[in-house]
C-alpha cells in the first residue's frame, strides 16, 4: 500500500509537526509513505526525516502563492500513484477534492481520499455561500477524520447530516516520549537568573491565538516573572508593540521558531496556552506531558483537552490568568497536584495510539479498492 500526504507546506505549525512525527511511525509500521507539498522550500522538521531517506518530500514549487487553483493539475499526476492521498489544511482541502473530481470523470481514480479537520472553526464558515461548497468539497473524501470532540460537533453541524457517515473521530497525539526525556536547560544557558519564574508559550502568532493576553497579564505579577514566546507569525509584531507600550519588554523574549520546545518546556515554570479556539492543540498536549502545570484558555478544542488535569482561565481575562500563574507558582499543594494530573492526562494523547487507527483505516480504504 502507497500513501500520500499533502499539505500546503512544512512551515513551522502543529498540524505540519503532526505530519512529519506521524509519517516516520508509518514507515515504521511498514507502509509506504511520501509528502506533497504545494509551497516547498526551507522546514525545521525536514531534518527529522533524514533518517528516513525513503520517505521521500516533492514540492509544487518554492515560493507558490497556495490559493491558485493551478496546482489542481499537477496534483492529479502525483495521486494516480497512490493508493491512499491523505489531505491536511486548506486550500489543499479544495485543491485535492476538485482533482479527485476531475479523475472521476475520466474514470481515472483509483486511490482513496482522506481529509483530516484540524480546527474547529475558520473563515469559510461565518459565509453562507461557503457552506455550500464545503459539503459539495468535502464530499469527495471517503473519510473525514475530526480530531477533538469539538472539531467533530462543529464539523458535523457545519456539513449537515448527508456527510456524517464519512466522518471518524482521531484524537491528535504527540511523541511522549521525546517529552519526558528531554533534559532542561540551565538558567545561565538560556539566560535567565535563578531567581527568575519563566511562563513559556508555543504557538505560531496568528488571530487564532491570544498571546496579547498572556503579555497583558504580567502587569498583574511581580517583575521577577518573564515570559517566553516561540514561534512566529503575522500578529507578533503586534504583540512586540504590546510589550513595549506597557514597558514590559525586558521582561519578553521572543524566540521565533526553535527546535528544542521539548527542552524549554522542561526549563520553565508554568506552561501557557492563550488562544481563542483551537482544533486539538499539540502545544497543549506537550504542556501536559512537559512535567510542569499547564493552564490554558477555557476554549473550543482547549477545554475537552485540559479540563480536569490543567487549569483553564477566561478568554481574554488577564487579571484571572496572572492570578492562576501566581498560585501555582507559589502553592506548592497546587503546583505538584496539577503537574501529576496533567501527566497522566497527556498518555491520553499517544503518537503511537493515533498512528495505529489511522493505518487501520488506511488499510480499510485499500481493502475497498482490492475488493
């Protein structure tokens, strides 16, 4: 059996470490699986795959502006190779469903099409017209995989009844393992004092998150805590601003895209996600598995996630969540109380567990063109 995955491109995101961490436990598991990318070019999680020289990475071109519709050709040439395409994000989304469509007029689709929903809302659907050609796009798929319970419920109500028959749900998982065995750094390696209390977040600066929350909330806690913020995006220009005209900026450290999360989230104190919705996020199931308490906006796709094992906070409530960052960082009951739970919270969340029913669906769907 021949799989393909396409995404839009391996910039730095969850969705995209997902699909690289989840290739290399397929080819271990024996299935033969390449990557497509529309936009190609640099990746930090392409070195993961070096180790892997069969799993091979083609690219449409570097520097591709995703949302041309031309692409929907050269796709058609890669999928009649494979007998399982497996689609991550949009416009990939609508790009594969029109070519499967267009093979099916030529009598020419022979391979299986899946389509995983990594988010529980986006623009598309605050448009009525958009509906409309949502269940039409996603009505190619032979399986659509919902990740969360609120991915599943939006996704179901957004789609309508005639479509959920091909909808499965296929929790998210992550590489425990490359967790819990990461080691820490020194406070004098990534420059900070002893005395320091470190809040770290990992998440891409997009609308989508909230890191303008979490910079607003040290107004409401003492100097010695500082804030650590990886990733990159469109909105942390906006939130360098934040920082400034609140005169915290010595007390932010924006760190861009970084290879080492494991290791930062096993030198800090607390573990935050800001965000006002999510799919089922990967930065909060690593903050649950880091070793640290975790508190996270009380949010689609966060809430079902960390309810009951970290701490959740109002959405845009600084003054709540400097309040929670303080307390667990000083009631030391609180602190190892929320860190054990979060532990055995994030074994909920396996790599390996959700890399299997995935390879059994696949098999299902290769089962269906044998047959």
């Amino acid at each position: 059996m021949k799989a393909l995955q396409l995404i839009n491109s391996l910039t730095a995101g969850g969705a995209e470490k997902l699909l690289v961490n989840s290739v290399i436990e397929y080819h271990k598991k024996g299935i033969d699986v390449n990557i497509l990318l529309i936009n190609g070019g640099s990746s930090p999680f392409l070195q993961l795959l070096r180790p892997y020289p069969e799993i091979k990475v083609f690219n449409l071109g570097k520097n591709n502006n995703i949302y041309n519709p031309k692409y929907i050709l050269k796709l058609r040439k890669f999928f009649k190779n494979y007998d399982v395409v497996h689609v991550h994000l949009f416009p990939s989304l609508y790009w594969a469903s029109i070519a499967n469509f267009i093979d099916g007029i030529f009598g020419k689709k022979k391979y299986k099409l899946v389509y995983t929903e990594h988010n529980t809302t986006n623009r598309r659907r605050e448009k009525k017209i958009f509906k409309l050609f949502d269940r039409i796009i996603y009505n190619r798929f032979d399986a659509i995989v919902s990740i969360s319970d609120a991915v599943d419920s939006s996704l179901k109500q957004h789609l309508g009844k005639k479509l959920e028959n091909k909808i499965i749900q296929i929790y998210n998982g992550i590489d425990l393992k490359e967790i819990i065995e990461a080691k820490k750094y020194s406070r004098n390696e990534i420059k900070f004092d002893l005395s320091d209390k470190l809040i770290l977040q990992v998440s891409s600066f997009t609308p989508q998150k909230n890191q303008q929350t979490l910079i607003k909330s040290l107004k409401y806690l003492p100097n010695s805590f500082k804030l650590i913020l990886v990733g990159d995006g469109v909105e942390k220009e906006n939130c360098i601003n934040i920082a400034q005209k609140m005169d915290i900026s010595d007390r932010v450290s924006f760190l861009g895209i970084r290879k080492d999360v494991p290791r930062l989230l096993k030198s800090v104190d607390v573990v935050v996600l800001s965000s006002h919705f999510e799919g089922l996020s990967l930065a909060s199931v690593e903050g649950l598995a880091s070793g640290k308490p975790l508190i996270a906006s009380d949010v689609p796709g966060l809430t079902e996630v960390v309810e009951g094992a970290g701490i959740l906070f109002e959405d845009n409530n600084e003054k709540q969540l400097a309040n929670l960052i303080l307390s667990v960082c000083t009631n030391d009951i609180i602190n190892k109380k929320t860190i054990s739970d979060c532990i055995n919270r994030s074994k909920k969340f396996d790599i390996l567990t959700m890399t299997q029913k995935y390879s059994d669906l696949y098999k299902e769907l290769f089962k269906q063109i044998s047959d």
